[in-house]
C-alpha cells in the first residue's frame, strides 16, 4: 500500500489524522505487533528491506512507493483485548 491509501483508510476508519500523525504511528510501531517491509530495485533486481528506524532518511521507507504491513501474531492479541475492552 502506499502512505496514501492508508492515510485515506484510517480517516475512514478512526477520523481525521494528519500526515504527521500517520508517521508517529508507523515509525513507532511497535516490532512484536508488525512487520514493516517493502521491495526495492536496487539496479539487480528487486530486494526485501525491512524499516530502519535508525536510518536519517526513515520518512523515505514510507513516503516513497508502497510498503507492505504485516500483522505479526503479537499484533493480533493486542488488537483483541483492546476490541474486548471496547465491547464491554
């Protein structure tokens, strides 16, 4: 997906976020609950690179292309306590 389309689906979602928002979010995901990744050409062919939060040029891994979020099984649990918690 793109930063794009997941900005317009958490609108639709959960309200109005900026941008910026969006950023803090992902950058600050948390590594037990997802997986960020995307594929990138590096002039030999397209290869898998994960999130650097270390890299200077972290906005990059976002803003340009498509990235791939994979829900990780901690990720799972943790969204379905907080739906339970919201339920009741």
């Amino acid at each position: 997906m793109s930063i794009t389309q997941l900005w317009l689906a958490a609108n639709e979602k959960c309200g109005k976020c900026d941008m910026d928002e969006l950023l803090d979010v992902l950058y600050n995901l948390h590594h037990d609950y997802a997986q960020l990744e995307k594929y990138v050409n590096t002039g030999a062919g397209l290869h898998s690179a994960s999130f650097d939060q270390n890299s200077p040029k972290w906005e990059d891994f976002f803003m340009i292309g498509c990235f791939n979020i994979k829900v990780l099984p901690g990720g799972r649990l943790r969204f379905q306590r907080l739906f339970s918690q919201l339920q009741s």
